[in-house]
C-alpha cells in the first residue's frame, strides 16, 4: 500500500471515529482509485474553478468521507477541517455538497445520478471543443439503479470519447441485485472496457492515461475495507458504523501490519 | 403553444449560442429547423427522461442553457429526483418544457393523464412554475425568464383560454374581471376558458395567474375581504393561494381518484365537473353558501 494511501485511510480512520459518521469500508475500496485518478487529472487544488480543469463526480455517494480525505491530501482544504464530518454546521456532510466543498464539482447522494451528470458536462466540452475529460465513479451497489444504464446507453450514442467511468466493484452488489461480469455488460452497451485491479495504483494510473474512441469504463477490481482485516472478513457488519476507542487502535494496528 | 415555443426559442437561439436544446422524443420533426441550423445545439436523447434532466443540470454546469421537452408525467413525475438534485439543489439552472396538461393526452389512460406537475414542482426550493395558457405568455415568459440561472418549468398545452388582451408578466397575477364584487374566482392557465364562459352574467371578480411559483401574493391579499373560489383543473394553484394567511377559500377542482375513461379533453372535463356548465353551478352553489 502506498504511504498516501495508508495515511488517507488512516485520516478515514480517524475521521469516523471523531464524528461517529461513515460508511468506513466503502470509503476504503475507493483510496486507491481516487488517489490514481487526482495523480493523472488536470485540476489545481489552489484554483479548484480552473477553467481548463478535468471534471471527476462520485457518484457513489457512500464514499464521501474517502473523497474529503484524498482530496485534504492532494491539498484542496486541510484534513483537520473534514474531522468535523457529519456535524451540524459542518461543511463535510455525510454526501458531498459542490456548494459547501472545494473541488467538489456536483452535490450527489441519491445513487444513480452521477453519469447522467456526467455526460452533459461531457457533451458541454464536446460542443465547447475543450480539450477536457469528465470522470464518474459508480459503485456496483449502485448500478443496481436503472438510470445508471439507461445514463450509459445515451453517453455512447454521444459518443463521449472524454468520459469515463470507473466502477467499484467490491462486491456491494452481493447483498442486493448481483451483476455478474460488469464488463461484459459496458462491452455489450459500446463501451471501451478495461478490468483492472482495484487497489493497484500504476495500473489504475496507466488505464486512466489510456485515450479511447469513445466511453471508457474502468471496472476496479476492490475489496471492500481493504486494509483492516476486521472489515474484509466482515463488511457488511460495518458497512454503516464508526469504530469505538479500543475498535479504532485496533484497525490502525491491522493498517499498519497491511501497509507494511 | 408548442408553435410558439419553437418560434420563441428560434428567436432566442438566434441571439445566444448558449441555448441547447434536448428532447426525450417528441416533437422531433417540429424541430427540424432548429437541428439543421444548430446541429450542436440540438439533441434527441430518447425516451430516457431521467437522463435528460441530469445531462441537461450537467450543461447547464458548464455553462449552457439547456431547453428540455417531452411529455409532462414522465418529465415530471418519474424524473423529480433528478429535477430536486441536479437541477434545482446543485443551482444548474435550467428550462423544462412540457407537454400534455392534465388530460391533453385524454385518451391515453392514467399513464398520460398529468394534474400533480405543478403541485410537486412548486415545492421545490427555487424553482419557478409556469402555467401559460396563451401563445402571448409562452413568447413573453420564455423571453423573460430562460436565462435567469434558475430551473423554470414551462406547462405547455394543447388548450389555450383565448383571451389575449391582458398584459403579461412574470409573477405578476391579472385581473381579467373586477366587478367589485365580494365574491372571487381564481384560476390558471387555458381552463380560463371554461371559467370565463361559466362566469358569463355571474356578480363574481376574476383573477388569473399564468405564473404559480412565485404566486402573486400581493394581489391575492388584494381580494382578501372576499370569498374566493379556486378553480383548478390541477393540484397546485389552490395551495399556492392558500399560503395568504386569512382567506376564505374554497377549492374546485380533481376529485380523489384517477379518470379510468378514455375520448377527449372535454370528455374529460365533463366527467370531472371541469366544463362551463358544471363549473357555473359550482360558483353558484359556492357563493350562495357563503354568502
């Protein structure tokens, strides 16, 4: 695990049990794809309305408090504010807010929102000519939603070859509707579909960087709660919970062991 | 009123490049003049209305004034998630237009039958809801209001009231009819018709509102020392009215209950209690209650 990434996780950590907010696993299988994506994208932390700027939304609204924590890292606000997550007057709720967060391009939280987004931004450039890409992160969960695809199939009728989707497979889906083989399904929609390991950071960085013809979709490969063997051998009990003191020492103990 | 929405939004395309339009597969041949000379501009995204107002909010984040249109229930009702959301809570102002008031699609069944647009549209922080009820406040409302950064829903019909002698203007309530009387009919949109014909001899004011949200609320008080009947072929207008404290109003308009019959508009109305005939009786019995 990279150094960024075990410390963003560990702010993550740390976050949740301040605020007793969090959706900590799912927040975990998100480090590496974030921290890939705002390594290769266009974007200036000290000037988030940059007008050259990529676009990213997540869409998987779950994973905000991993979204804060990246992009503290990547120095858009100081990390010490987003330990105010979830506080009445806080402005790093529960779901990322554009109007309150630097950086933060839309307000989503409702699932199934943030490619249909995503692709008027996308199509806005086209017509525009700039010379500039959209990403959304969607969750496997999440595309249990229909406007995901219906979203899709219009982003390949356009054509988007500036818009690309990477989807968090970590098995979220499990408890609900399972899509089996996702990549096969953004093949047979005309997406151009790369699988890729989930927490690998060069990979993740390589596929980014890849020009396509057209919708791109990254399927990342995940764990949920990867780094803390407490949450992969049991996530769903923590898909929604905060860790106490002596639960929090613990987890930071099993980062640490993952990390080194 | 969908004429003149195309000849409107000609005009105004002329002299902004930002306006682009999006259609969720209606209207299509319409707007052919429009796809030729801004092919850029112009986007038939298909039946896929959830998408449309979420690309459309996405547009208008980067700068565009997206011009939305397909049939009212699904516009309305099944995308008003993505109207809360992406439209009216991220601040991506927009323009949805629809098409198929209350029971314009008569004979296509419940699933096309649209009276809760205007009601739920309303409740949303910072939208604006027009219900225009002539060609004239299509043109002048359109004008006025497509460029303000705010979400305005348009309700366009098939019906118009045919009264063209008024003055049209964003927010601003008319007074079709002031007889001094202590008895009020307020209404909306194109059953003004109706109204105006059930009203014919009647001892009642009349006061028309094509815009709902903002409701004028200063001419509302201005009858406020008379009893007030709202006349209403959608949900919507009478809780707009309503939230003038102290009045003495009485609402006429849908029962609880779908319309399962089929045929035209008129049909429609009868059924409802909605057509001239039906709708004097109700002023009559009103007011002669009341007074």
């Amino acid at each position: 695990m990279l150094k960024a990434c075990h410390s963003i996780r560990e702010h993550i950590l740390r976050a949740s049990f301040e605020s007793g907010q969090g959706h900590i696993p799912s927040c975990f299988s998100i480090v590496e794809i974030l921290y890939a994506l705002y390594s290769v994208m266009n974007h200036r932390p000290e000037n988030p309305h940059w007008e050259n700027r990529d676009i990213f939304i997540l869409s998987k609204g779950h994973g905000s408090l991993g979204y804060y924590c990246v992009l503290a890292d990547f120095g858009y606000f100081d990390i010490k504010d987003v330990y105010s997550f979830g506080a009445y007057k806080s402005a790093f709720g529960c779901h990322a807010d554009r109007l309150k967060i630097p950086g933060v391009e839309a307000s989503t939280g409702s699932l199934g929102h943030g490619i249909g987004l995503g692709v008027g931004m996308a199509l806005a450039m086209k017509i525009k000519k700039e010379n500039r890409q959209v990403y959304v992160l969607v969750g496997d969960g999440e595309a249990n939603e229909g406007s995901v695809w219906e979203a899709v199939l219009v982003a390949v009728s356009l054509n988007l070859s500036n818009f690309t989707i990477l989807y968090d497979n970590n098995m979220s889906h499990q408890r609900g509707l399972q899509i089996h083989n996702p990549h096969k399904h953004f093949e047979g929609f005309g997406c151009d579909t790369y699988q890729v390991a989930g927490h690998d950071v060069e990979e993740l960085k390589k596929h980014v960087a890849i020009k396509s013809g057209t919708v791109k979709v990254i399927v990342a490969e995940t764990v949920k709660g990867y780094g803390c063997k407490t949450f992969t051998g049991n996530h769903y009990a923590w898909h929604r919970r905060s860790p106490n003191e002596q639960e929090l020492q613990q987890l930071l103990k099993e980062l640490h062991a993952a990390s080194v | 009123m969908r004429l003149q929405f195309k000849d409107t939004l000609k005009q105004l395309a002329e002299v902004n490049d930002k306006i682009v339009l999006i259609l969720g597969d209606v209207s299509v041949y319409l707007f052919n003049d429009f796809k030729e000379k801004y092919p850029e501009r112009f986007y038939n995204l298909g039946i896929c209305e959830n998408t449309i107002i979420s690309a459309a909010a996405g547009l208008s984040s980067q700068g565009f004034l997206p011009f939305v249109h397909t049939i009212t229930p699904f516009i309305t009702e099944r995308s008003y998630e993505q109207i809360k959301i992406d439209m009216c809570y991220n601040n991506f102002g927009c323009n949805i237009l629809s098409w198929g008031a209350s029971f314009d699609y008569a004979w296509d069944g419940p699933s096309h039958h649209c009276y809760t647009d205007v009601a739920i549209l309303r409740l949303l922080p910072g939208i604006e809801v027009i219900v225009p009820g002539s060609n004239k406040e299509v043109a002048t409302l359109l004008q006025s209001q497509y460029d303000n950064g705010k979400t305005t829903y348009f309700r366009l019909s098939n019906n118009m009231h045919g009264v063209d002698n008024f003055s049209v203007e964003f927010g601003k309530g008319v007074v079709v009819r002031d007889k001094g009387s202590k008895f009020t009919v307020m209404t909306a949109g194109p059953i003004l018709k109706n109204v105006l014909e059930a009203a014919q001899g009647l001892d009642v004011n009349i006061v028309y509102f094509h815009t709902i949200k903002p409701i004028d609320t200063d001419l509302i008080k201005e009858f406020k020392h008379t009893g007030i009947l709202v006349i209403s072929d959608a949900f919507g207008l009478y809780e707009a009215i309503c939230e003038v404290p102290q009045l003495r109003v009485t609402n006429y308009g849908l029962p609880e209950r779908f319309c399962c019959c089929y045929g035209t508009i008129k049909d429609m109305q009868q059924e409802f209690g909605l057509d001239a005939r039906s709708i004097r009786k109700a002023i009559e019995t009103c007011f002669t209650a009341t007074s």
